[in-house]
C-alpha cells in the first residue's frame, strides 16, 4: 500500500483552512478536516485517482466534494510507494 506524505505547505493549507471555517461553525470545520483527511487515505490505495495536471509535471488534482463546493489535493507520486500532497485548497466548483 502507498504511503501519504504531507509537505509542510498542505498542512498549513489545512490549518488555514480549519480556521477559517472555525469562527462560522466549529462543527463544519471538524468535518471539513475529516472530510480531506479521508479523501488523502483514497490515495493508500488509488494514488492515480486524481486528474492529471496539464503540464509535465506528473502532479494530480483529487477533487474531494464538500458542501456547494469541494477541496482540492495537489500531489505527485514521489516513488512507487509515496505519495507527496503538496498543496490543500477550497475550491467552489470542479
């Protein structure tokens, strides 16, 4: 099974993004968490599930649904068994 590794930045990008979230409503903020936190153990299994970027890069996009909108995971295949995300973001629409 693939390991999910997290650079520092998309663990800022969540944090941001938890906090932001939390002065309207700390219960969706838990979920909003949740909710990316499962969409990146999607990888452990599927790390080709996200679309491809459209650049030379071999970065992917997992669009993960929430709410009207959805979250993005930025990530790349480090090795065979790694996966790197790289970036988190919120997106309001695919």
């Amino acid at each position: 099974m693939t390991t999910v590794k997290w650079l520092p930045e998309a663990v800022a990008d969540i944090e941001r993004l938890h906090g932001f979230l939390k002065v309207q409503s700390p219960e969706a903020a838990s979920r909003a968490a949740t909710t990316i936190l499962k969409g990146a153990v999607l990888l452990k299994s599927r790390p080709h599930i996200g679309r491809p970027m459209p650049d030379e890069t071999g970065r992917r996009e997992l669009f993960i649904p929430f709410g009207a909108g959805a979250y993005v995971l930025r990530y790349m295949r480090k090795d065979k068994d790694t996966v790197v995300v790289i970036r988190v973001w919120h997106s309001l629409g695919r």
